[in-house]
C-alpha cells in the first residue's frame, strides 16, 4: 500500500471510531521512530511486525493490520499474528473502512 493510502484508511477507520464509539480506544504503536535509532527502541519495547492498529472494546482486544487491496504481510507481521492469536486474541487484516465498519459495528 502506498504511504499516503495507508495513512489516509487509518485516519478514516481512527476518525470513525472516536465518533461512533468514544467511551472506547483504538490507538497505533508508531513504528518509525525504529529506524532512526532502531536499538534505542528495541531495548525499550518497540518490535517489528506490531500492528498497525490496537483497539480495546469492553470485551476484548482487536489487532488490526491496515493492507492495501493487495498487500501482503511482512514475515515479521506474520509472526506477531502468530503471537497475537496464540496468546487468543483477534487479529485482522483491513483493506477498506466498509471492512473495518462490519468488524466493529
């Protein structure tokens, strides 16, 4: 996905959620500040592959990765889907809002 595709879904699904569900968090973990001083920020946390997106409802926790309509996972992704859905919470790959709207709504 382009930078700016990207950038302008998450800003929808982020714009969208605080409007319709403001008692609740969605929030993302900037992963760019890695490459500038990556271990600086592995030593406090920062890993690869996190998703794009965290959002906590008050009966679980979504792990959302935002893809293009034809984007594929890194190898790294991959792995912390792994994580994530063994430790048994959801992970979902998010390609439109309409997508990110059936989840949640």
């Amino acid at each position: 996905m382009v930078k700016g595709e990207e950038w302008q879904l998450q800003k929808a699904i982020v714009s969208y959620f605080k409007w319709v569900h403001p008692d609740y968090l969605i929030f993302s973990v900037p992963m760019e500040a890695t490459y500038r001083n990556k271990q600086y920020f592995q030593e406090t946390g920062a890993m690869a592959g996190v998703s794009d997106l965290i959002v906590v409802l008050p009966t679980k926790i979504l792990f959302i990765e935002l893809k293009s309509k034809t984007g594929r996972q890194s190898v790294d992704q991959k792995a912390f889907e792994k994580k994530i859905k063994d430790l048994g919470y959801e992970y979902h790959i998010i390609r439109t809002l309409d997508e990110f709207i059936n989840l949640i709504d």
